[in-house]
C-alpha cells in the first residue's frame, strides 16, 4: 500500500490538491491543472509521470474560462475534496459529492452554468442539502437566499412568527453572530434568545497611577 502523500506536490502541468477515497483498493488525488481545469488521477500515474495534465496538451483544447465561475467551481471541488478546506466536514465529511462529469471537466460545468441561470453575481446553491453537487439539485440564487437555505440556519416558531435563524436577526436587527451564539452555543430558550437586548458596552477612561 502507497502511503505516500502527494498533496501540494507538482506533476507536470497538475498539482495534487486533496487525496480522493479509495475505490478498490487504488489511491487517486483530485489535481488541479494550470489550464484551470480539474482531473481526477491514479497515485501510480502521478509518481510515473503517466498523466501530467488534465487532457489539454493532448487535445490541445482550450477550455472556456470566467473568473468568477471557475472561483464557484473551486470552492465546490475543495468543499467537497479538500480536507483542508475550513468547511470540509460540512460537505464532504458528511459524503456530499460532486457529479463525475463536472469534477472531471470545468468545460462541462462552464456550459451547464450558461444553460441553466447563471449571471455575474449569483452563487451556487443546492436544493437539498444533504444532496450532492449534481444538475437536478443545483440552482443559482442570491447570496441572501443561499444564507437563508444553508443547513446551519435554525427554524424557529416564536411569537406566532415561524423564520430562520438569518431571517429573525434581519426582522430583529440584531447580529446574525449574536443570535446565533445564544442559540447554539450559551444555550438558550428562543424566547431568551429572542426578546434579550443586546448590551452597549462603554469604555470608561481610567487614569493610571504611576
């Protein structure tokens, strides 16, 4: 067994960027192309040098490119694949994937994003959150409506009122932070949560004695 880690390391044109879980007993790494394309590539392709880029010095294809959605593309194959990521046990710690033919070509997912909604400003979203990266689950929205669908927002029913968790601090106007460090973390009822002031703190000048 090769316990070899190649991440961070340079092949050729790609660099191995998160190791993917084994299938059959064979070891492959998701690698990042400096034509900006995604591949995923067998360990033993890598240390022979067998596969050196994602297929473009092959086919010499140039695979489209805008900034911002291969910036949505990124963030979605490190979510999923990158145990580095900050947010990998949200996504791929919990088995949430990314479909074979977008995590295998940025050009498919490219085309997709222009047949299906996408325009400057939008962000990725997923219909179900305990599904994966796949066309019948991904849709584009606003950066609020993505807020307000993220499995880390609470539903609460208070005061005859039923909102989440980024909707009652915006109806409150109150920190998102603040209300959601009462809940999950101090503890406390929603009523608590929901009716408590938020304090004002003054600095009060001291002199001091030498």
């Amino acid at each position: 067994m090769n316990k070899k880690n190649h991440i961070g390391k340079r092949f050729g044109r790609l660099v191995a960027i998160s190791r993917i879980p084994k299938f059959k007993q064979e070891t492959k790494y998701l690698c990042h192309c400096v034509c900006g394309n995604f591949a995923v590539v067998k360990t033993g392709n890598l240390a022979s040098r067998n596969t050196s880029s994602c297929g473009c010095l092959k086919f010499k294809v140039k695979k489209p490119f805008n900034q911002k959605i291969h910036s949505v593309y990124s963030g979605m194959i490190d979510r999923c694949y990158n145990e580095e990521y900050h947010a990998y046990h949200r996504y791929g710690g919990r088995g949430i994937k990314v479909c074979k033919s977008w995590l295998n070509s940025y050009g498919v997912f490219y085309e997709w994003c222009f047949e299906n909604g996408w325009s400057d400003g939008l962000q990725i979203d997923r219909r179900n959150n305990n599904a994966g990266y796949y066309p019948f689950n991904v849709r584009f929205v606003t950066r609020k409506q993505n807020m307000n669908n993220t499995s880390s927002n609470n539903i609460i029913e208070f005061d005859g009122k039923t909102m989440n968790l980024t909707q009652w601090a915006e109806y409150l106007g109150i920190s998102e932070d603040v209300l959601s460090s009462r809940i999950n973390y101090c503890k406390w009822s929603y009523e608590k949560a929901l009716t408590t002031p938020v304090k004002k703190y003054k600095w009060i000048n001291r002199k001091v004695k030498n």
